[in-house]
C-alpha cells in the first residue's frame, strides 16, 4: 500500500499522544522544567537543520516573503482557530495548555522537516516506507513528551501529517518526470533550512523567550520551491 509509511506515522503520532496523557499528573515544577528541556531540544535541531542550506539568502528571503503573506492570510490565526474549534467539540479540561496549543506546536514539529519530504517521496516513487517509518518512531515519542505538558491537541496534528505526506506521496510518481534530482536535491537543502529556522521558533516559543506566530512563516515553504527553481532555472 503506497500510503502506508505515512498511515502508521499518523497513527504513531496518536499513539504516542494518548501514552503521553497517562503522565500529565506529574507536579506542575517538572512539567515545566520537562517543557524548557522541549524547548532547548526543539531549538538546537532547528539549528542543526538550517546548516543544511547551501545559500543562505534564499533562506531569509523565503522568510521574510513567507511572513508578510502568512500575516496577510492570517495563517496563524486561522490554525489557532481550526485548534480552538476541535477543542469546542470535545470534553473541555480547564486546567493546562488548550488543545489548539498542543495541536498547531505539534503540527509545526512533525510536518517542517526533510524527512516528511524524503520519507514521502520514497513512498511514492520506490514503495519504500522505511524513512516514514523512522520518521513515525521518532515523532511517536515526540508526541508522548509534548502531550504530557501540552495535552491531547498534539494527537489531532496526526491529520495535517496524514494529509500532507499522503499528497507528496501521491503525486511523487509523476514528480520525476518534471523535476530532476540536482533540483530536488536543491529544493530540500534549503527547505531543510528554512524549516529549521521555523523549528527554532517554535523552541523559544516553548521556553517562553518569544510569542512567534510561527505558523505565519509556513507559506516561505512555498517561497523556497519559486526561488530555488528560478535559481536553478539559471545556472
């Protein structure tokens, strides 16, 4: 089944979050302590993925045109609202993060990332599953550590994973008639990077140094692809 790799990571995701709730009674002071620990761990991979980039302006180019047009659509407040509705339909708990918090921070984490992209792509051109599958464990316990200090949102970011590896995978059996390897290759170095710089943002947010509207910066994804194939395109 061509969808496979990326139905079990979704899967995974929900797993782990359900996992992570049986440990959301531990004392307030560890919690908070375990959220810094995220928060430093989330900073310093989103450091690491943006060394991945071979030209750095197309990075802060992608970002800067990526914010103005998430702040124009409102992105972030449009996912915060997609959140704030699931937790509307759903028993409400008062105490702890809302489920939106948990839902859009997961999200950000499990989607920006190169091996949603390799993993998918692998999916869909070879039927070979093993990155997503990879990519499922990881995020699997990812998700037990941010449910247990963000709560049952983070198992709802299962959705947006499930549809947006689905789609790459799908469409991925006719990528290599228009796209050559160099330019894939080109196109995940520096969305790798751009995604990086996005999953610091995330990081400070967990510590509580920022309040970034990170899902605003989401629309440089696209950014990157225009710029990196105009580039490309002249050499």
């Amino acid at each position: 089944m061509i969808l496979f790799g990326s139905i079990t990571n979704a899967l995974l995701i929900v797993l782990g979050a359900f996992i992570g709730r049986f440990l959301n009674n531990i004392p307030e002071r560890m919690k908070e302590t375990v959220m810094y620990g995220i928060g430093l761990a989330v900073t310093a991979i989103g450091i690491q993925m943006t060394f991945e980039s071979t030209q750095i302006l197309i990075v802060i180019t992608s970002i800067v045109i990526g914010a103005v047009i998430g702040e124009w659509i409102d992105l972030d407040g449009k996912i915060n609202r997609l959140g704030q509705w699931i937790e509307k339909k759903l028993p409400a708990k008062k105490e702890g993060p809302g489920i939106a918090q948990g839902f859009v921070t997961a999200t950000l984490i499990f989607v920006v990332g190169s091996m949603a992209i390799i993993g998918a792509i692998d999916s869909g051109l070879r039927n070979d599953h093993d990155v997503l599958l990879m990519k499922g464990i990881i995020d699997g316990f990812t998700s037990i550590i941010l449910s247990s200090t963000l709560g049952i949102g983070v198992a709802f970011a299962a959705i947006p994973v499930l549809l947006y590896q689905g789609i790459i995978t799908l469409c991925a059996t006719q990528i290599s008639r228009f796209v050559s390897d160099e330019l894939l290759s080109f196109f995940i170095s520096e969305m790798t990077a751009t995604g990086g710089l996005m999953i610091v943002g995330i990081g400070l947010n967990l510590i509580g140094i920022t309040k970034m509207r990170v899902a605003n910066f989401i629309p440089g994804i696209v950014v990157v692809a225009i710029i990196v194939t105009i580039v490309h395109s002249l050499h």
